[in-house]
C-alpha cells in the first residue's frame, strides 16, 4: 500500500505508536500465546495460526512508520471525528496539516497548585486504585490527589475526555510532539514535579509510562534480542 501510495496517514494509537498490543514486545511469542490460550504443548503454535481466518501472531507489534514511510499521524484510542476531518482538509487544500503541540495538561485546565507528597497513598496504577478512594475533586490536578495522571507526558487534542469524566489520563493520545519516548517524559516530568524519592512507589512504570507506545521505544524488544542471539 505505501509504494501505491503518494501520502501515507497512520490513523490512531495502534497505527502510530504500536498500541496497547504492543506490551507483548516485552515477552516472547511464545509465551504471550500460552498466557492468553494456556499451554499448547506445541513449540510451533507460534509459528501457525489458529484458524484460517485469524493470521499468525508475528514477532512484534510496530508502528506503520517503522515499516514504511509516513507522511502524518492522527493519534487517539479513537481518534477524535473532528481530527480526522481537520486533517483530510488539510490535505484536499494542499495544506499541511497542524495537529496540537502541546500537552495535555494544558487542555485539562485543572488546578495545580501544591508540590506532591511522595507517600504510599500516590498510587502507582489508578485505574483501579482511583475507585478506591472516598472522592475526587473534579477541579485538582489529580497528581496532586495522589492519582497518577499521565496527561504531563501525552500529547493534547482529546478535549480531555476522560479528565471530564473525572478519570485520569491514561495516555492513549501518545507522546507530545518530540518526546517520542512517552514513559521516559513521564519519569522526567514526575520527577520534576514530586520531591526525592517520590518515584520509587511507581510500581509498574514501563506497564504505565508505555501503556500505548512501547512498539516505538528505543527499549529493544525481547523478540529481537533472541534473534540477535540465535546469530
Ligand atoms: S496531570 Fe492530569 S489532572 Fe493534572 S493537569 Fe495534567 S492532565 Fe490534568
Ligand atoms: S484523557 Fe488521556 S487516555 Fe483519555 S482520551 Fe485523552 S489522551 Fe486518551
């Protein structure tokens, strides 16, 4: 498709950055497939597929701009209609399109005001957690709540969509504009943001900070690893 294409459009998360599948690269094939279907019993269970109609897993998950060239890239889990319709008019102008540039905490537009706490009660994975609690202030940042809010290390242009619904940003827009390592921006900006030692209670950061873009880390990909040593 992309040698019978003039300009090629990666749409949504999975396309442009790998995607939630792409947590897979840190196992092997293997072992993903018996995670998910139990043991197979068959060392070549990877290597077919398991119907006629579902294709073989391949090696590992990649974003479309690690296989062929990509002219843009329209990000969201999904992308937002507006987006899309922005872009393709763009383009039917001739124009370049503009995606937004800067993070999502700017779009979210709570309050943030006080240094965080670094205490156990800053919870780690707060989808879950968040539940949990007695309330949440739909004002307050919910980094300074004790909730993890990956909005200081994803790109904007969702309208905050899940901040509106009083639930913390889990980062499925991908990294702002030249932080292509999301989960390493959000160890910077924590860190930034929490006094010393704030971070240590991250208890699944590559899980959180690379939710959606581990395929396009430069963290190598065990797939790859075996078949470097295999050489
Ligand atoms: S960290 Fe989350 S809640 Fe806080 S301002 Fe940023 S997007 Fe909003
Ligand atoms: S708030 Fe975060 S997780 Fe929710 S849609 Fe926006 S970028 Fe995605």
């Amino acid at each position: 498709m992309g040698e019978q294409s003039n300009l090629l459009v990666a749409l949504g998360t999975c396309a442009c950055f790998g995607g939630i599948s792409g947590l897979r690269n840190l196992y092997q094939k293997q072992e993903v497939i018996e995670s998910c279907y139990g043991q197979t019993g068959d060392n070549n269970q990877a290597e077919t597929s398991f119907s006629e109609d579902v294709p073989a897993l391949l090696d590992s998950v990649q974003p479309v701009g690690k296989i062929v060239k990509v002219d843009y890239q329209i990000p969201g889990c999904p992308p937002l209609p507006g987006t899309i319709k922005t872009v393709l008019q763009a383009l039917i102008k001739g124009e370049v399109p503009v995606l937004p540039q800067r993070s999502l905490c700017v779009e979210c537009g709570r309050q943030q005001k006080e240094l965080l706490k670094p205490t156990r009660e800053f919870i780690s994975d707060s989808v879950i957690s968040f539940m949990e609690l007695e309330e949440i202030d739909p004002e307050k940042c919910f980094l300074e709540q004790g909730v993890l809010c990956m909005g200081l290390a994803t790109r904007e242009g969702c309208h905050a969509r899940c901040l509106k619904g009083n639930v913390p940003c889990r980062g499925c827009m991908g990294p702002p504009p030249g932080a292509m390592e999301q989960g390493a921006k959000l160890i910077n900006s924590l860190a930034s943001v929490l006094p010393a030692g704030g971070l240590m209670f991250m208890e699944d950061i590559v899980g959180t900070g690379y939710r959606y873009a581990m395929p396009s880390s430069i963290i190598p990909h065990i797939s790859c690893k075996e078949n470097e040593s295999d050489e």
